[in-house]
C-alpha cells in the first residue's frame, strides 16, 4: 500500500511536537506514512529559538517549567508521553543519561560548545536558562520524535529548505508544495507549523521609515529583537523606545550589556533587595521608553503558596460554559466570558490571602468564600464584602488597576518617571520577596484561566469583536501578568535608570515624526511629558498579517484566495485547525499567527496546557484523515475484497 504523504511546513517546537504526538497516536492509526519538514533553520529550535544568538538572551521562564512532553496532566485522546522538563534534561546531561544517550549529535554539539555544558551542570531547577541552551533541548527533542516515527516505520525527511508555494493536486485531494531551491513535495495533507514570521511595514511604520531616510535619522521597526539591526543606535545618543514587554527587555540586554557594560551588586543602593548598579562601557545609548501602560511587565513570582491547594476550577467551568454554546458565532468576550475568568482569578487569589495570610484579613475563609460566590461580579455587594473583610486597600485585587496601574497618570517628567520607578519596586517587593504568596496565586488562577479558556470555548464561536479581543487585549492582559521577566532583569533596569541611561516617558506613549525638525517626538502621560530625539525603536514582534506576510509560502496563499485573514491579520483556522478556505480538506495550520488560543509551543509540565491539547487533537485528525482512503480507493478496495470472497 502506498504510504499517505503529509508535509510539514516549519520545524521549530510546533512542528517538534506535532512529530511526538503523531509517533505517540500511531497504533490506533495503523498505515503506511511518510513525512516531510521543510525548516531552513535548525529543525526544533527553528528561526525563533536558534543557538546563533547573543549568550546574554534567556528564557522568562524558569527551567523547572518548560516541557515539551504531554504527560499525564493533559486531556487528550491520545497517549500521554513522559518526558524531562528543559531542568530534567538538563541534569541527565551530568549523569546517568537516560535520556541523552543515544544523542551523538547532541554530544558533538555540547563538545563544541563547553559554555553550555558548563551551564547545563550547573542549571537549578528555578534558573532562567540562555536560549541557547534551550535551543539545545528543542532540537534533541526533534530528534527523539523522529526517531519514534522511524520506530514505527515513518519515515521522516527533513529538508533544509523554503516552502514558497502550495499549490492543490489536480484530480485529487491534497497539494504539490514548491520550494526555493526548485524542487517539490506532493503531500495528501499539509501542515503550515510557521511560528513567527516577519512581515511587509504597515503603512505607519513605513512612513517612518521614509521620514528616517529622509533626515538620516534611525528607525528600527518592529522586529524579532536579534535580527533588528541595532547597531545603528550609536553611543550617547537619544532614542526613543515604544514598548515595555519583554522584546523591549531583550533590546536593553543587547544595548547594554551586550556591548561591554557590567552589573555588579550595589550596597548603598538603599533597601532595594539585591540592588546593582551598572557600570558603563561607554557605547550606550540613553532610552527613552514608554508604552500604553507606560510600566514593564510584571517580574516573574518567587517562593511557594502558604494556604490551600488550589482545587478544582469553580467558576470557569463546562456547566458554566455550555448555555453559551449554542449561540455560534454570538458569545461575547466581556459579556459572557470576562465575569467567569475574573471571578476564577479572584478566588484563586483571595483563598491564598485568607488561607495563607490569616493576619491581614477580617474574616475566615469559608464565610468569606460563601459570600463571594453568592455576590456578581462587579456587583456593589461583592465591593462592600471585599472592602470589610480586607482591610488594606493594596491587599485588594482591582483587575482594572492591574491591566492599567499608572491610568490617568500626569506631571512633570520628573514625577512621571518616579512613579513608574516606584511601580517598578513595588513590584519586585511583592513578587520577589516570597513574602507575598497571593501574588503566586494570581499567576497560577490567571494562567489556570487562560488554558481553561481555550479548552472550553472554540475561538470561533465568539463574536468577531470578541475574537479581536481575546487575540488583543486578553492575551496582552495575560502576557502582563504572567509572561514577565525575571526579577534580575527588572534589577538591571533600576542600574541603568540609577546610572542615566534610562529614562521613563510614562502611559498612554504616541510618536510622530515631527517633519519641520527633522526629529522623532514622543508623547506620553497625557500630554505631559514630551521628548525629541533621532532615533526611534518600536520595542516588538511584528503583528500578524497575512496580507502583508514576508513569507512568501503565506504570500502565495492569500494571492490565490487559499487563505484569508481576520480583522487582526491573523491566518483564520476553525476549531480543527482546518485552513479556511477551497483548501480546508488538506490545508491546515496551528500555532504562531492563527486564529487558534493556542499561540505557544512549550509550557509548564503538568499544565494541561492548551499547545499539547490542540497538537494531539491536530495529530490525531491528520491520522485519521490520511489512514482513510479517499471514497473512490475505498470503494476499489471493497471490490476487490468482494471479488476474493466469491
């Protein structure tokens, strides 16, 4: 029998883990298949992830916490398949091996790159690892899933190359996928696994750039921070940054300590914990940074909970949800949605407070957890409860303050930047001290919420706004709360604000190009804090857009109406991670740039989190659809098998 043929279009950790699960799913599947991955870079780390970047570049999340393995904690129809977490792995590379073995290729990597032997002896469990190392476990991790499909008899080709077209079969389903180097690959099903991708400016950002060219002024749009081309920023000169997330983290790092300045500890810094200061090499610039909150995002929690265990969701819930579904294409993101996840996060919250923190609350948990479920949120009886029982106003969890802490903020420059400095202190005393565990609670309850979210309601079956929203502002939302830095980095920031080199422009930033002076202006706090300078930097990753893709295999897609986009520029995927569009049957796409819930590609183990729940669903379709012959080969083979039995 003639194999079924999929094509896999990308090989970073998407694709890594769409290989594991198709491997894991196999024996229900039983049929011949071949595989082919076409990723011009490293397979498994790919473009993003890649071990040619700066040494100084590191996760934001702690090596305890990235898996690529769907273990047991995942909901799922397939097997779950244990595995180390990036610390694990780590700590088998020192002995005994178990997992490593058998990886020579690994081996010669790590003998030719003794830092990152070095660094993965010594890595703790709550380090935040380079992304070199990183990208070391994603691509042993590549190569352990295809072996798995070797052992099944799949057979596995990966080409070092670039889709730049699919094209449909004639006569058949599936599609001929062309590649730069000339060659093609005819496949019954085609999975696009892209991650990031760059794209064409929007029509804003490439009238700055023509302002730039014009003045000879520096203009860096937005862009993976490694690739931005930073060198143009020279030493002692202004720039202005839009963006505090973490792609802004990485430009400081880049700027900074990249080009010879040093952190050291800094004892008369006064009685910030762990204070540094910096010292200059003298090829920095100076910032001048803000964004729409005008703060960074918010630092990574340290330490342990206190009170109970979190249990088993209780707002955010299937009996909850399911009233909502019939209404496809009509549930509402703020109305319907919103209320569940903000009384989830709350609860997580406020339990961990009274359980943990008995001192600083006026009643006992269980009359006060009564009470709450009782009171609607954002009802009056809900604020009088929470006012009563929790004394201190700074103890009270306000989701509207959280998402926007320095709203209305105006003064002078110098007020504006001290009170994102003071947010900046307050920050790490409540999430670094370990001393404040409702803060961990709130991260676990936010990102718990986020993963139910997308379990429970298909993307689309919200309304188009809302599906803007949740691709918007929930994920920016989550991403502020939860997908911060580490403390050390926020440190850092304080050095170089302590030493000069930063200066913060406050909320609400806009810039312009200010044509008469052939300068950048900056905006920010409400019109009260200005500044000019001759360069600008928009501190972020390029938005999705399909119409305005740089990749040229999307190009082809949407030139030829295989593909469409939504309002936010996203490539429009159904719950089945199905294509939208004449090619649905064969076309599908996940991760980075869909409109699926599911942007990532790692998380933490024992998550049940949404990339390992939607790649096994995805893998099992792809089984199912190509160990399925078409109806014309089917009817074929029962005649036959007719005709043997008479």
């Amino acid at each position: 029998m003639k194999p079924a043929v999929l094509a896999v279009v990308g090989g970073g950790p998407r694709a890594a883990m769409l290989l594991e699960r198709l491997a894991a799913n196999l024996p229900e599947f039983p049929a011949p298949l071949e595989v082919h991955v076409i990723e011009p870079h490293s397979p498994g780390s790919g473009r993003i992830w890649r071990r040619g970047q700066s040494p100084l570049l590191a996760l934001n999340s702690r090596a305890a916490y990235v898996t690529m393995f769907t273990d047991h904690s995942v909901q799922c129809g397939g097997p779950a398949a244990e595995g180390p977490s990036l610390a694990e792995w780590a700590r088998d590379l020192s002995g005994p091996c178990a997992f490593t073995a058998d990886d020579a290729e690994l081996w010669r990597a790590l003998a030719g790159a003794p830092e990152l032997a070095g660094e993965a002896r010594d890595l703790a469990p709550d380090s935040f690892p380079t992304r070199r190392l990183q990208s070391l476990y994603l691509e042993w991790f590549f190569r352990r899933a295809v072996d798995g499909l070797g052992r099944r008899g799949v057979t596995v080709t990966v080409h070092p190359d670039t889709a730049v077209r699919v094209k449909a079969r004639a006569g058949r389903d599936g599609a001929v996928v062309s590649l730069a180097s000339g060659g093609s690959i005819a496949a019954d099903a085609v999975v696009l696994a892209l991650g990031h991708t760059d794209a064409t400016l929007p029509p804003q950002s490439s009238e700055l750039a023509d302002f730039a060219r014009r003045h000879r002024l520096a203009y860096v749009p937005p862009a993976y921070t490694t690739d931005a081309g930073l060198s143009r920023l020279g030493p002692g000169e202004d720039v202005i940054v839009s963006g505090l997330g973490l792609a802004f983290i990485d430009l400081v790092v880049l700027l900074f300590e990249s080009r010879g300045g040093r952190f050291v500890p800094d004892p008369e810094a006064g009685p910030e914990e762990g204070a540094l200061r910096y010292l200059p090499s003298g090829r920095e610039p100076r910032l001048l940074a803000g964004s729409r909150r005008g703060v960074p995002y918010h630092s990574k929690v340290r330490g342990g909970l206190h009170g109970e265990a979190p249990g088993p969701l209780r707002f955010l819930t299937v009996a909850a949800v399911a009233p909502l579904l019939p209404r496809r294409g009509e549930i509402d993101f703020v109305e319907d949605l919103w209320p569940l996840v903000a009384r989830e996060v709350a609860w997580a919250y406020y339990r961990e407070l009274f359980t943990g923190h008995p001192g600083r609350v006026r009643l006992p948990w269980p009359e006060f957890a009564e009470r709450f479920a009782a009171a609607p949120w954002g009802s009056p009886e809900l604020d009088t409860l929470v006012a009563g029982a929790v004394p201190l106003e700074p103890d009270r969890l306000d989701l509207a303050r959280l998402d926007r802490p320095l709203e209305g903020l105006g003064g002078s420059p110098a007020e504006v930047h001290g009170a994102v400095v003071r947010h900046i202190r307050e920050d790490l005393a409540l999430r670094d001290s370990g001393e404040h565990s409702e803060t961990l609670a709130l991260f676990l309850g936010l990102l718990r919420a986020y993963m139910e979210l997308g379990r429970l309601v298909p993307l689309d079956q919200l309304t188009p706004a809302s599906r803007d929203l949740v691709c918007g502002w929930w994920h920016g939302f989550f991403s502020f709360v939860d997908s911060g830095p580490p403390a050390g980095r926020l440190r850092e920031l304080l050095a170089l604000e302590r030493a000069g080199l930063v200066q913060f422009l406050g909320p609400g930033l806009s810039v312009k190009a200010d044509e008469a002076a052939g300068v950048f202006r900056a905006s920010a706090a409400g019109g009260s804090v200005t500044a000019d300078a001759r360069a600008f930097v928009e501190a972020r990753l390029p938005g999705p857009a399909l119409g305005r893709s740089a990749n040229p295999l999307l190009q082809s897609l949407a030139a030829v109406g295989l593909a469409r986009e939504d309002r936010s520029g996203r490539l429009v995927v159904d719950s089945q991670a199905r294509v939208d569009g004449p090619a649905r049957r064969w076309l599908f796409a996940a991760g980075a740039g869909t409109t699926s819930w599911a942007a990532g590609a790692f998380a933490r183990p024992r998550s049940n989190a949404a990339p390992f729940r939607e790649t096994d669903a995805l893998a099992r379709r792809l089984l199912a659809q190509l160990t399925t012959p078409p109806p014309s080969e089917l009817g074929a083979a029962l005649a036959v098998v007719h005709g043997l039995a008479h």
